[in-house]
C-alpha cells in the first residue's frame, strides 16, 4: 500500500482523520478554540482529581481535614488543590463561550452535535455540583442541601426520590460517599460523550463565522490549527495557573474555609459563580415546583435553538437586528449571574423576575420573530 | 387614487428600510449576493444544482473570496462593494421550480 502510514494503519488513521489531514475551513476564528481548550481541562481535571482522590477521604469527620492535609502535607497538594478548583472556573468559561459561539454562529444545525453538547452541559454541571460538595464546608453542605431538596417538589415520588438520593433523611455521610462516587465517574462519562460529539461533528465537517458552506476553501487541520490550538492552550494554561498561584481564592466563598455544621446555616447561601445565573432563575419563582422546572428549562431550552431559527441565513454575522438581540441576551445574562449572588430582597427580588422573563421571551418568541423581520427585509 | 398613493409611499418606506438593513447586513462588502448567504437547506442543495456552469462557478468564487477574506478579516474596497439594485436573486428562479415540485409531489402522495 503506498501513501504515508498515518493514512492506512487502522488506529492512526484515526488519529490521522481526526487531527491531522481533517478539512477544515479556513476562516474560522479564535472562538473555534474553546472545543479544543474544553478538551484540555477536561484532562487537567481528571488528572489532578486523580491525585487528589489519592488524599482525599470521603467521610464526614475526615472529609474537611483530608482537604487541609493535602494543602499542606502533601507535596504540591496546595497546587492540585489550587488547579482543580479553579480548574472548574475555567471549564466553565470555556463552556459558555463554546456555547455562545454555536448559538452566534448557527453551529446548532449540526443537531446531533448540538444535542450531545448540550447533554455534556449537563453532565458537568452534575460534575462541578457533585465536587464542590466533597471539601465539606458550610458552602458545600447548604449548597448540597438545598439543590437536593428542590427534587422533593416532583409530585407524588418526591420526597422519597430526595432520600433514596440522600441514602438516609437528610445530606449526611451516605451522601458524602455516592457523591464522591459520581464524581470521580462521571468525568469519564464526559470524556466518552464527548469522542461521541466530535464523530458527529466530523461528519458534517466544522462550521465557520461566516455560516456559509465552507466546501470551496478548506485546509488540513495540521498545521494550521493544530499550532493555532497549541497557542490556545498556553494561553489557558497561563491564565489557569496566574489565578491559581496569585488568587486562588478569587471565586471562591470564604463561607466554605468553614467545617460544615447543620445547625448553623449561612446567611447567604449560593453556588459558584457558573450556576449564578440558574439560581437566580430559580428564585425567580415563588412557587418550589415552577422554579425548579424554570432552573431546569433554562439549560432544556438549548435544545430548541434549532427550531425557534426562522432566519433563512445560518449565523449572525450578516444579521444586525439579530446581533442586537443576542448581544442583549449576554448582557440578560450576566445580570442574572449577578442577581444570583444577591440577597432575595428588593429590588433584587422584581429585577431577577423581570431578567428571568426576559431570558425566555428572548430565545421562544424574540429570536423567531427577528428571523422573520429579517426575511421580509432581505428576501422578500 | 388615495389608497395608491399611500400604498406607494409605503412601497417607498419598506424600499429605504430594506436598503438601509442590506448596507448594515455587509455581506456586499466581501463580495457575496444575498443567495449566496442562503443557509443551504435541502430545497437550497437541490436549486444550487440546478445552475448553468458559469452561474455556478461564480457563486463558488464569490463564497470562496468570502471565506478568504473573512480569514483576513479584511473587505473589498468600496467600489466593489455590490449595491443594493444591483443585486440580483439568481437562485430564487431556481428555488421558485424545486419548492413548485416539491408541492405537486406532496398533492400526488396526499392524493394516490
């Protein structure tokens, strides 16, 4: 057989297929970046929770304790320890801007992968929830507490669905231990969907800012973004570990540098910031029920961005109305992130309802019927 | 004569607001027409197909300057900037005859 062997041997074609001869078109931008920068803190995580879970004891006497023994026992604990907290922070940036790019740019027609992105959404939500939870702090208690509890407002099987969740009548050490359980697993999960995004997305090819078909003027991903993805991830890992050795309580709460008790609750009970913006959805909502449908709809509604498009051009690039739309959605947003981290006073209270209202008006009604303006103005 | 007019002057209002967002859309200015940015659906696949060569060929080369370009991040000087009457809906013939057949065979199936 002649050719080079990356193009014939049955495991490096693979590789071959995936990174190296795979068309590419070639205009797309630095947001393309954040799939591959997904990737690698995904490994940095799984990598550092490794180590980490060989310190760790998940025990509600030992569990806090474990934590500062290996900050400051164990060689470079504080390091891993400093890299996989805010390790997540960066996972989670990276996710949003992904998923702002793929809402941005119309990738979502590309069903299957949008599909399966937004399920790994999800799965490393469950992920970052499960791990904030092992340090058992204060934050991580209430915070378990509290989310665990919103599934008692399922009717009927609520309630006992919560402590078949808990393993006992309240968040304990049963919970404690499932929960290290879960998350050490479930990254694998992420690991293996994720191989399962990229199949689909190599089966269409990548799409590109301009949302044209990107047939006519493709490159070979090596070298051209191979290099460009290296530079992507030196960055990543410049900024990671800046916060990391400077300020690595900077996301963090003081809140959880305190033992859990639960007969002292916090004043202020929230999560990280990357679930601020569900959480003000959630208490947005007087009734328990329609707040916990509301939290989960708010990541759900992802799924019926390919439906509610009703422009009849693919991305926002030529599309200034919709721009403006969009770019009110991130501002949407970040208000409710920082509505998330308030007191659930006024004017707090109204402000989070009217974000939230807009949040959905935006993305059901908004978003269809800008598309339509547009046709009429462009094709009619 | 009332209702001419007024529809006129509404004719002539729609035109501004649709030369106004056709400027602001700025595909002209890396050289694509307006069928060139169609997300290709199933019917746009079928009526790109159906173009003479030449129409083709130019649609392949406007989308391709497109792509190069917008790597760039660059734009075409402003005289080749194509204007707003001068855009011509090549496609929309093309796309006119496959969503006509697409109806006949639905009332065919609907019907034997």
């Amino acid at each position: 057989m002649s050719g080079p062997l990356r193009k014939h041997h049955p495991l490096l074609k693979v590789v071959n297929h995936s990174v190296i001869d795979l068309p590419v078109p070639s205009n797309i931008s630095v947001m393309w970046n954040f799939g591959s920068l997904l990737g690698l803190c995904l490994v940095s995580q799984i990598l550092t929770g490794l180590f980490l879970a060989m310190h760790y004891t998940a025990d509600v006497n030992l569990a806090f304790s474990s934590v500062a023994h290996i900050c400051r026992d164990v060689n470079y604990g504080w390091l891993l320890r400093n890299l996989h907290a805010n390790g997540a922070s960066f996972m989670f940036i990276c996710l949003y801007m992904h998923i702002g790019r793929g809402l941005y740019y119309g990738s979502y027609f590309y069903v299957e992968t949008w599909n399966i992105g937004v399920m790994l959404l999800v799965l490393t939500m469950a992920t970052a929830f499960l791990g904030y939870v092992l340090p058992w702090g204060q934050m991580s208690f209430w915070g378990a507490t509290v989310i665990t509890n919103l599934f008692s407002a399922i009717p009927y099987f609520g309630p006992d669905l919560v402590q078949w969740l808990w393993g006992g009548f309240s968040v304990d050490n049963a919970t404690l231990t499932r929960f290290f359980a879960f998350h050490f697993f479930l990254p694998f999960m992420i690991a293996g969907l994720s191989v399962v995004h990229l199949l689909f997305l190599h089966q269409t090819g990548a799409n590109n800012p301009t949302g044209l078909a990107g047939d006519v003027d493709k490159v070979p991903f090596h070298a051209y973004f191979s290099y460009k993805d290296v530079v992507g991830f030196v960055v990543l890992l410049a900024g990671l570990v800046f916060i990391a050795l400077f300020s690595p309580n900077l996301l963090t709460d003081p809140e959880n540098y305190i033992p859990a008790n639960p007969l002292v609750t916090p004043v202020h009970i929230q999560p990280e910031w990357y679930f601020l913006f569900a959480y003000a959805i959630l208490r947005s909502i007087p009734n328990k029920l329609g707040g916990v449908v509301a939290l989960a709809m708010s990541i759900v509604v992802l799924f019926f961005m390919p439906f509610v498009h009703s422009s009849r051009q693919t991305s926002h690039n030529f599309r200034p109305l919709a721009q403006v739309l969009f770019w009110l959605m991130v501002v949407n947003v970040l208000l409710l992130t920082w509505l998330g981290g308030q007191p659930v006073e006024y004017p707090y209270i109204f402000l989070g309802q009217a974000a939230s209202v807009i949040y959905f008006v935006n993305i059901l009604l908004f978003i269809p019927i800008v598309g339509y303006v547009e046709n009429k103005l462009l094709f009619s | 004569m009332a209702s001419r007019v007024a529809a006129k002057q509404t004719g002539g209002v729609f035109r501004m607001m649709q030369k106004w967002y056709y400027e602001r859309a700025a595909f002209n200015q890396i050289g694509l027409l307006r069928d060139d940015t169609l997300r290709e659906t199933e019917d746009v696949k079928e009526a790109v197909k159906r173009l003479p060569e030449d129409v083709y060929n130019a649609r392949a080369f406007r989308i391709k300057r497109a792509l190069d370009l917008d790597m760039k991040k660059q734009v075409l000087p402003k005289e080749q900037w194509t204007k707003f009457e001068e855009d011509i809906r090549y496609l929309q013939p093309y796309l006119d005859e496959v969503w006509r057949e697409k109806k006949e065979k639905e009332e065919w199936d609907s019907r034997y």
